[in-house]
C-alpha cells in the first residue's frame, strides 16, 4: 500500500465571501513558510476531503482546500430547494479561486485535481497562467458536451439494464437514442423541484447510475455515490446536473483548443487506463496540446484510482515541492 503523509489538521480555515450571497468555506494546513498548494475537488458538487492533505508534504506545502459553490461547508448549501443557482457556473467558480488565492497572500499556487476538478483547473489556468506554479492531474475531464454525452449515453452499450433504469427515472426523458445531454437536462429539471420527495428520488436514480459505471473498473469501491449522506448526495446531484446540462458553460473543445496558454507550466496527467465514463483519450489529446505536460497511465486503474495512482499523484507533488 501507497505510504502517504500522516495526517494533519489546518491551522487556519474561513468563511470567504464571494458575492451573490455565497460563503465559500476554506482552509488551511500544512507549512504556513512552504510552497502553496490547492486541492481542487470534483464533482462538480462533491466537496473538499480531509485525507487529500495527506498527499501533501506537509513539512514543504501550505496547504489549501476549499468547498466550492453550494457543497461541502459552503453556504448556501445546494441541497437545499430554495438556494439559487443561477450564480453557480464556472465562471463564478474561476473568480472564488482567483479571490481565494489574493486573499491568502499567494502569488502563485500549483493546482492539484481529479475528475471535475481538473476541468476547473484549466478553465483557471489557462485565465491565470502567470498564478500557477505546477499542475497535477488524475482522472482528467474537459467536460466537452461529447463527453457528457458519452458518460450519460454512449456507455449504456456497456450496461444497457441499469442506463435503461437511468432513463426511467426522469419521466418524459428523451428516448434511447438520444443524447445523454438531454437526460442529464431532465435530471436538472427533477433536482429543481420543490418536493423533496422528487428530488430525494432523482439524485438515487442518478447515484445508482454513476456506481453501475464505476463498478466496471479494477479497484472500484463499492458504492462511491449511493453511500454518500443525504444532504451531500443532494448537493452533488443538484450541482453537477445543472452544469452538465449547460455544457458547464464552456465553448465545446476550449479547454484544448486553448491548452497552448498553459505553455511554460510544468503538469502531470495521471489517468487510469480503465476509466470508462472519462476515457483515456481525453488526457492524451490533452498531453498532445500541452507542450510542458507528461502523460502517466495507469493500468490497474479507472477513474477513481488505485494504490498505484495514489503513489505517482504523492510522487509528482514530492517531485514539484522541490522546485
């Protein structure tokens, strides 16, 4: 098994105003004299995880997580029916991260991310190059409506009994052949009704889904989004149904279309060979855009990881706490 750091608690952590009546919870740990760094989470809706500190040296790095708009400790908290959304996108989301680092006092930061996460961080870096350090990257995702429609449609092939039960539980969903876009839309619709009942129910059916793709992979937990609690399971299902709905509110292909602005930035793309619902052709058209990334496949993993992904995600980030 991967030996990370052992595990620490922040020495500092806030509530950060925003705008738009959100409070985004951060904190820190670590070296408050090291080399800033920021834990990105994903989702979009999953919330920051304590044991991410332990990938970091904590004799090297100060330490930043944070809970983006909506989830985790930041309020208000999307599992609520009456929190507006409108004032979530991703562009809301690059502009916390930017008045995050000014207000820590960082000049330049390495971005370290998974899944969602690593969408995040290029929509952010390839804004503010000149803020990031180094950027590392496991499970990496671009959020292109192709890979929306991939993930919510193109992999029924794989598993045509649980994506046909997917399907069922938005009423009045698009027929099979439709685009995995278009039930995500229905999804996002459910999650904004006011019966909780309605929205307790969709954000199960949409859980069950995400596991039965998981549940393809070498190494996968068994119910990584079912057995979250209620009001996180409400959150997520809530926040990322309304981005996937909107293409995450990104041109189609300008994260690598756009790759180029990251030239200079040294990155690791760690991605599991088996990641099904994000496949391996997104981090390598991502390496081929992006002339200072290196490219590390993983072959016993998918998207959430394994015991070998672990120990190259702590290697790469002991490897940049050097420079």
């Amino acid at each position: 098994m991967t030996e990370l750091y052992p595990p620490i608690e922040p020495y500092e952590q806030g509530m950060l105003d925003v705008g738009d009546g959100n409070l985004v919870h951060w904190e820190v740990s670590g070296n408050p004299d090291g080399k800033p760094a920021v834990w990105v989470h994903g989702g979009p809706g999953s919330g920051a995880r304590a044991g991410v500190r332990r990938y970091f040296d904590p004799d090297r790095y100060r330490i930043v997580l944070f809970d983006q708009r909506g989830c985790g400790r930041s309020t208000p908290h999307a599992s609520a029916a009456a929190t507006d959304m409108s004032s979530n996108t991703t562009d809301h989301l690059v502009a916390d991260m930017e008045l995050l680092r000014t207000h820590l006092g960082i000049e330049r930061w390495l971005l370290f991310g998974s899944s969602w996460g690593s969408t995040l961080i290029l929509a952010y870096a390839e804004r503010h190059p000149r803020t990031v350090s180094e950027i590392v990257l496991c499970g990496v995702t671009m959020t292109r409506r192709s890979d929306i429609d991939w993930l919510y449609g193109g992999v029924a092939r794989f598993l045509p009994d649980e994506w046909e039960r997917f399907r069922a539980g938005a009423p009045g969903a698009p027929g099979p052949d439709s685009r995995g876009r278009d039930l995500v839309a229905a999804y996002a619709r459910l999650m904004a009704d006011p019966d909780p009942e309605v929205r307790t129910k969709a954000a199960n059916d949409w859980c069950a889904w995400e596991d039965a793709v998981i549940s393809l992979e070498p190494n996968s937990p068994p119910t990584p989004y079912t057995g979250r609690p209620s009001p996180a399971r409400l959150a997520l299902v809530r926040i990322a149904s309304h981005y996937f709905a909107h293409g995450a509110w990104l041109d189609e292909g300008s994260l690598l279309r756009d790759a180029g602005r990251l030239a200079g930035i040294p990155g690791v793309l760690i991605h599991g060979r088996f990641d099904l619902g994000g496949p391996l052709s997104t981090a390598w058209e991502l390496a081929r855009a992006w002339p200072d990334a290196e490219l590390q496949v993983v072959s016993d993993s998918g998207h959430l990881g394994s015991d070998e992904m672990r120990a190259r995600e702590r290697a790469a980030l002991d490897r940049f706490a050097a420079r």
